[in-house]
C-alpha cells in the first residue's frame, strides 16, 4: 500500500532486470573535485542499459570520421547512428574516404526527419495526400517530412509549413523519440495532470514528452565543469547530441518502455490543499532541466555569487529540495518572489545533512504530500539522495541517472527500496 491507502500497481524496473543495470555505468557523474562546494556528486537510481543489435557492433569498423575531435562523450552514439548504421550519415566522405559529421552544428528539421525514419520506420511510405508549401513532392526530402508528421514526431508550422531549415530544440527531439517508442499514451496522461478532486495543472509546453524524455536517458548529462554541454527544453541541439538521444532511443531496452508505460498511464495525485498545489505548480515548471552538481537555481540570470555564481539553470537533489521548500532568507537566497509562496525552514544544503537534522523519522507508510524523503542509494549507511514526495508514489526528483528533474515513481522499485526515511518540512 502506498501512504494514504493507495495500492501499489506501478512498477519501476522488472525484478530480473533491476541487478543487471547495476552494472551498468552512469555517464557524468562529479569528478573527485566534490566537496569545493556544497552540493550532491550523483545520486539517484543506477543508470538504463543500452541494448545494442550484434550486427550494428560488427559493423562499426566500416566507416570512419573527421572531425570527432573534442567530442568522446558523443563518439559512441556518434558511431552507432552514423556509422554502424546510416540514419544520420548525412554528408559525403572525403576525399581520404572518412566522414564528416559536423558534431557541432545545429540539426536541421530536414535531418531529423529522415534520422527518425531511417530508425524507426524505414520501410513506411508517405501518404500522397500529406503536402508541404515548402517541400516539394519531388524533393527527396518531402517522403522523410510527410512520414514523421503523419506518425506525430514532428509538428507543422503555421501555414502547413514543414520548415526544413528549422532548429531542433530538446524538447522537440524528446516529444519525437517518446511517440517513436511508443510512449504516447503516458505522455498523455502526463500533460493533464491533476488530482483526485479535478484541479489540473498548468504545464509547459510538451510536458509529458519531455519528463518521459528524460526517464528514458535521452539527454546527455555533462559531468561537473562542463555544464556548458547540458542543455534546457528549450534550447537548440548539436547534431552530437541529437545523435546522443537517437543512440539512447534506439538502444532502449523494451522492459523500460514497458515500466514508464505502466507508471505514468493514468497518473494521479491526490487531493492537495492551496500550499501543496502551489509546490507542485512551481515544480512541474522545471521539468527537464538539467542535473548540476551543486545546482540549486531555475531562474535564467545567473545565480548570485552568494549562492556560487552557478553557470546556468539546474539542480542537484537537494538543490532542487532547497528550490521548492527552502524559505526566502532576505539574502541571496530570494526566490519568493517570483515564487508564489515564501517556503519553510531548511537550512541544511546536502541530503546526507538533511536526513542528519530530521527531528522526527518518518517511515514510508506515513508520508505526506510535502514531505523530503532520504534513500542510501549505495547502502553504505550514509544518505546520498532527496526528493519531495506529492503523492500517490511520485515525487519531484532531481537525480544524475534521467539527468535532470522528474516527476519520480516512487511507489516500488529502486527507490523504495533505497527508502530511509522522510522528514516533514511543512508546518
């Protein structure tokens, strides 16, 4: 039973599955440099698993490229997308026989159209009534669009413009691969979040696709120090990281798509008075920003210098713990406003210290919508994750393994059973 009374019918990995994705490794976990300043060095569930077709690691010898350079964090799905198999090789060899990707360049629509059918549909064949203004049918682009528009992974613009020269934001991408795998109706779901008694939430735009995005390890977290490679919703990608999320995406095991399907289908959260639906309104706000070690700021200025001058938006756990409940201190603490409340009493910084000055332990079956809740996640003895609890199993978690904050299912799974115990913030 989760608190309240509610049954656990969610599930978070299969149980045969949950040893091997221990061995797996989580990519951008904090260097040795942890402890310079306040903040949590990885934290959260042990990284998805990727699952490989034999013939794509056979074949990966065959084609070479130029200009990866500077880019070993993306040379893997880099060579997998474009070179074991040729959904984004998309430039001609040079004269040497190698190919140039283009790792930093923008990704085009054009692109992306014809990476998404190469992957997931590419034996289809376009409806010969879908027409572009700005597609020509003869284009050996037009087949790409139509297909990927068709099928609900890319939008129109204005006008039945298909834009082939557009940008590709994070969030576009996200929406993408989560209606290529299949995972709509959990993005549904997602974006009409409410409670028991019927109060819906205002969402961002895209909100289910881009928390179920980042469930699925889409977007690559940058290891601290290079929080210029993390990216927001709305900000435009490479075509390194568009392969990184196409590799993720391809790679998926099946029993996850399975877990996110049964753990968000029909989400709801129970009924919550003016406080509670305040905390989660400002919550669902920051879905999909980035895990940063030592991040604990969501407002585009930059973080005061008080607070660690912190490079851009994003959150480590308990940075994102602080960010929902910590009280408004008058100094360079000042999130209220723009936030609509003024918060509570909390001024530990990191998880471990957190659970250490909990006045009151409170075990899982009492839980509270509001309440912090502690895992151990390496069972060492010591507390090294937080998140805040909203109900019926989920909570708002900011964690390295989806690489940024969530809506959590916490009901079963990794996390409870990592579960310590909760704290009461709220009085």
């Amino acid at each position: 039973m989760l608190p309240g009374g509610h049954l656990v019918r969610r599930r978070l990995l299969r149980p045969a599955l949950a040893a091997a994705v221990g061995l797996t490794v989580v990519l951008g976990a904090a260097p040795a440099t942890a402890g310079v300043r306040d903040g949590e060095a990885g934290s959260g569930m042990p990284a998805i698993p990727v699952v490989e077709a034999d013939r794509a690691v056979a074949a990966r010898a065959a084609v070479r490229f130029s200009d990866l350079e500077g880019y070993g964090w993306a040379k893997p799905a880099i060579t997998y997308v474009a070179g074991s198999f040729p959904w984004m090789r998309d430039f001609a060899p040079d004269e040497d026989g190698r190919y140039p990707f283009k790792p930093k360049a923008a990704e085009r629509r054009r692109y992306f159209a014809r990476a998404l059918v190469r992957a997931f549909a590419p034996d289809a064949e376009a409806d010969p009534d879908v027409s572009f203004p700005d597609v020509d049918p003869d284009s050996p682009w037009h087949r790409f669009a139509a297909i990927a528009v068709e099928r609900g992974w890319l939008h129109v613009a204005p006008g039945g413009l298909f834009d082939p020269n557009g940008l590709v934001t994070m969030r576009g991408a996200h929406h993408a691969f989560v209606q290529a795998l299949r995972l709509g109706p959990a993005a549904a779901s997602l974006d009409r979040l409410h409670t028991r008694d019927g109060v819906r939430f205002a969402l961002p735009e895209r909100f289910g696709t881009t928390l179920l995005g980042m469930r699925l390890g889409l977007r690559y977290n940058a290891p601290s120090g290079s929080e210029s490679l993390d990216v927001g919703p709305a900000d435009v990608l490479s075509r390194a990281q568009v392969a990184y999320s196409l590799y993720r995406a391809a790679t998926q095991p099946a029993w996850n798509i399975d877990a996110l399907r049964d753990q968000y289908v029909g989400i709801e959260l129970p009924h919550l008075g003016p406080r509670l639906l305040e905390i989660v309104g400002w919550g669902v706000d920051y879905i999909g920003y980035p895990y940063v070690w030592g991040g604990e700021w969501g407002l585009e200025s930059r973080a005061p210098a008080g607070l660690g001058g912190q490079p851009r938006s994003g959150f480590d756990c308990s940075g994102l713990t602080w960010w929902l409940l910590r009280e408004n201190d008058g100094g360079a603490w000042r999130v209220a406003p723009p936030r609509p409340y003024r918060g509570w009493r909390l001024a530990q910084r990191t998880s471990a210290d957190m659970a250490r000055m909990t006045p009151k332990r409170i075990p899982f079956r009492e839980l509270r919508p509001g309440d912090v809740m502690f895992y151990d996640g390496d069972r060492d003895g010591t507390v090294d994750h937080v998140d805040t609890y909203i109900g019926n199993g989920f909570a708002l978690d900011s964690s390295s393994t989806p690489g940024g904050v969530t809506i959590m299912w916490v009901g079963d799974g990794w996390y409870r059973d990592h579960f310590v115990h909760g704290r009461r913030v709220l009085r």
